[in-house]
C-alpha cells in the first residue's frame, strides 16, 4: 500500500470505508444522507488560505458564517445582519442577540416567571457563546464577553434546578469543571457513563446529552484543559499525553458510588477526534471510544490542514509564538499509539469536511490494530452548513449513541 501523504482524498477515503473493522449494520454499510448547501454571501480574498487537499482551491473560514437553515427567528436575523467571514461581525451581531435575550430574561425574572427567565437567559449564554467562540486571546473583548457567558449561564440555572450535577475533577493541582447527567428514572444501582469531549473552541455551556439519558446512561460533559474555564480563567493548557487528563476524569468516574467502572465510554468532537483515542491509549479503563472528526496527528491534521485556527492552537497548547506551536503540535499524535487502543472505536468523517483533514481519521483507522472498529462517513464538521454526504445533527447522536450503548452492554 503506498504512502498515506501521497494519496489523494478521495482513495483515502475509498480504503478507509473498507479498511479494517466492524459494520454498524447487517449489510456492513451505512450510506450518507444527502445534504444541500446553505446560501452564503460575501468573499473576503485577503482571508482565503491554501485549502491544500481540499477541492475548489482557495478555501474561507467556514467557521465565520451562520446557517440560515434554522427555524429560530433570532438566529435567522443574526444570518441577515451578519457580515459572513468577518470576526468583528460575528461577536458584534451575536453579543447584540446575547443582550436582547438577557433582558427578556431580566423582564420575565422580575415579573416572577422563573421558567421563562430561564429560557431566555439560556439562549442569552448561547448566543454568548457564539460571540467569545472565536475570539482570540489578545481581543480585549474576550474575557468580558466570556465571564457574560458564565454570568447568564448561572442566573439561568438559579432559578430552575438545572438538569445535571455540577461536578468538580481533581487534575493536576487544580480542577476541571464538569456536568453529570443521569437519566430520569433510573432504578440501576450502578450506571454505565459516557464522557463528552469537546475541541479546540469548546466552552461551558454543556449540552446533557440527551440521546445517552434515553438509553440509560450517565453522561459527564468536561470543560478540560485548553478549553472554556480552564483555558480562559486557569490558564490550564492541553498536554500532547492526554491520557493524564483521562486518569483524572476516570478516577473521579469510579469513585462514585452511582457509576459502574467496568462500563465508561468516551465521546471525542472536533480535536477531540484525536484526544478520545490518545486518552484510550493509555486509559484502559476506557470501554469505548466515539468520535466525529476523527484524527491521528493534530499537527497535520488540523494545524497544517486548517490555518485559520492556528492561533487557537497556539494558545490551547501554551506556545508563547507560532514557531513554539508548530513544535509542540507535533507531539499532538497518535504515532507510536494507535496500536495500543485496545477498547472498540466508531471514527467519524466528512470527505467535506474544510477543518479536519478526513485522511487522519483514515489513518487511525488504519493504525489502530488492536481496536474493533468502523468507520463512519459524514460525521465531521460542517461549521453550519449541510455539504453533501453530512449527516444531520440528530442523526450523528443518534448513530453514536446507538453503537456506544451496545458497547457499554444496554
């Protein structure tokens, strides 16, 4: 077999659909739904970059726009007003919806209706959130912009008793913010858990996992190090081995009396795609491993792959300067490793995906000996916007939650 950097995408692709694993469905194949393209307006040229690997050429930052395929009025209104592949606007038209809805919130608290207050003041913290998501270190508007995230986050949750146990995991002489759900109803004495890791631009406005709820499992979402809090707050930053940050959550996991230790699965998103299997490869505890966007070497695979979020990456790591990031990203690898995954793994990817280079995914899959595994096309990034062959949102949860289930013996 020849060399994986001189493969085009789409022979990586074709192999990796019929590489080494199991099949999620009798027929072994599981065909990508069809998507559409959202409109987008505006090209800005100083802001394309390379695009290496990608068709089309010259590619933007598809992480500067917003789909208008939404039924939510205030989101469609952010997509009209937006200015896409322009920061400024991004944070600008998403802050002025943040405001709108925290003083909804702020009208209906006062006027006593608590649950209404907390709706609005969620959607407050997620539009938020989209506002600091991108915000480099150096913007004076970051760390404003993200203690207002935290602030209507909390006042949401004071007037409802929220739906998870706020937790907090020792690592490494501080701690790692973290949300525990458990489904409703349960009656086992001891709960099979999943951990949610997020990525590169991850916050703290956790989602709880519904999809592993239904399916009777707890569901712990982590804003670990390199993200949200630690990153913003702690100044906690993501090491290469991150199957230390994997001990700590783990171990924290079976120290409780309500979650079995035999039964712990981990979900990896975006540069996720790379931490959950590195965590695997050294956690044994772990059971099993899902990821969308999987990936091998992040140095490659998103570093090089996708500049706009070089920076990011600078700063998630601790590198004082680009040079310093380039270094120590490449100790961000699975080489050395892959073969020592020993639990299941589902590896998502999109061929179109324009932020993770999908012949990573193809390379852990092809590393990873040790593990049963299958590979699952259109789970990767779409930044907003249906490419063909991504799959829906809710149909990704449901596929991930559906495999991780049975391996976790529901």
């Amino acid at each position: 077999m020849g060399d994986i950097h001189s493969m085009s995408r789409r022979s990586a692709v074709k192999l990796g659909l019929f590489s080494a694993g199991v099949s999620l469905l009798p027929n072994g194949s599981l065909s990508a739904a069809p998507g559409f393209p959202a409109a987008v307006e505006g090209r800005a040229e100083e802001e394309l970059y390379e695009g290496r690997n990608l068709s089309g050429g010259g590619q933007l930052d598809p992480r500067l726009t917003s789909s208008p395929f939404v039924e939510d009025p205030d989101h469609i209104e952010v997509c009209q007003r937006l200015s896409p592949f322009n920061l400024d606007s991004l944070h600008v038209e998403n802050k002025r919806m943040a405001e709108k809805n925290e003083r909804l919130g702020e009208e209906f608290e006062q006027d006593g209706f608590k649950v209404t207050a907390n709706g609005f003041y969620l959607r407050a913290a997620r539009f938020y959130q989209r506002a600091v998501g991108l915000l480099p270190e150096t913007d004076s508007r970051m760390l404003p912009s993200f203690h207002k995230l935290l602030e209507t986050y909390e006042r949401a949750w004071k007037l409802v008793p929220p739906p998870y146990e706020r937790v907090q995991i020792p690592y490494a002489g501080t701690t790692l913010p973290g949300y525990l759900s458990k489904p409703r109803g349960s009656t086992a004495p001891r709960l099979p858990a999943v951990i949610a890791y997020g990525g590169a631009d991850s916050t703290v406005t956790p989602t709880w996992g519904p999809e592993y709820l239904q399916r009777g499992m707890a569901y712990l979402f982590v804003d670990g190090p390199g993200q949200g809090i630690p990153l913003r707050i702690k100044h906690v930053y993501a090491p290469p081995d991150a199957e230390r940050v994997a001990k700590a959550i783990v171990d924290y996991l079976v120290s409780r009396p309500d979650v079995d230790p035999s039964r712990i699965g981990i979900t990896g998103a975006s540069m996720g795609g790379y931490t959950a299997p590195r965590m695997a490869s050294g956690e044994k505890r772990l059971r099993a491993v899902a990821v969308w966007a999987g990936a091998y070497s992040l140095g490659e695979d998103i570093f090089d792959y996708f500049p706009p979020i070089q920076d990011r990456l600078r700063w998630l790591c601790g590198a004082k300067d680009m040079r310093e990031a380039r270094t120590k990203m490449a100790e961000f690898t699975l080489e050395g490793r892959a073969d020592q995954i020993e639990c299941p793994m589902l590896i998502g990817f999109s061929r179109d995906d324009r932020i993770m280079d999908p012949r990573g995914a193809f390379r852990l899959n092809q590393a990873a000996t040790r593990s049963q595994r299958v590979m699952l096309e259109g789970v990767g990034h779409d930044s907003g916007r249906m490419f063909p062959y991504q799959r829906t949102k809710a149909e990704k949860e449901i596929l991930m939650s559906d495999w991780m289930s049975r391996q976790l013996g529901l």
